[in-house]
C-alpha cells in the first residue's frame, strides 16, 4: 500500500511539480515543471552502501543529456547520469553547480 501512495505522489507532483528552468550551455532550452528531491541510492557493487543524492524527475518527452544545467528557485545543478525510466518519467541525479 506504501508503494501505491508513494508512486501517487510522485505523479501528483509531476502534475503540479516545481517550475524548473533546464539550460543547454547559455541557452534556454525548456521551461517545464520538475520534482526535484534527495534519494539515498547504492553506491558501488554493494547495496548495503547507501549515499544521499539530489534527484530530478521530468516527463519522459524531454531529451536531456549529461552536463545540462537545471535552476529552480536560487538553486542550480548539473545533470550527472540517468537513474531510470518508467516511460512516462525519467529520474536524473544531479550534483551542484
């Protein structure tokens, strides 16, 4: 049931999600609405390690690559790698800019 409310939420959020601005260089390239929270995700071969990341999740629609620039709010980050993808969303990690 847990699994059901969460993955609700994230829907929600995508619908209603944060403005985010994403940048491609020094240009703007879509202005789109985004969650952005923090994860803990494993770290190397073990999955007993865990460590915090900051995550992004956008429509599955926007083709992103590594190194592109989000802002949202006085907040900027940097595209690392992509996490995974449902089809209708994508989660990326992110790392300070």
């Amino acid at each position: 049931m847990q699994d059901e409310l969460s993955e609700l939420n994230r829907q929600v959020l995508a619908t209603f999600g944060q403005p985010v601005m994403v940048f491609r260089g020094e240009s703007l390239l879509i202005e789109t609405r985004g969650i952005i929270s923090r994860e803990l995700v494993p770290v190397g071969q073990f999955d007993s390690v865990l460590q915090t990341v900051t995550v992004i999740s956008l429509p599955a629609d926007l083709k992103l690559q590594r190194s592109d620039e989000i802002q949202a709010a006085d907040q900027q980050w940097i595209i690392d790698r992509k996490l995974k993808d449902d089809g209708q969303m994508i989660w990326w990690r992110l790392h300070e800019a």
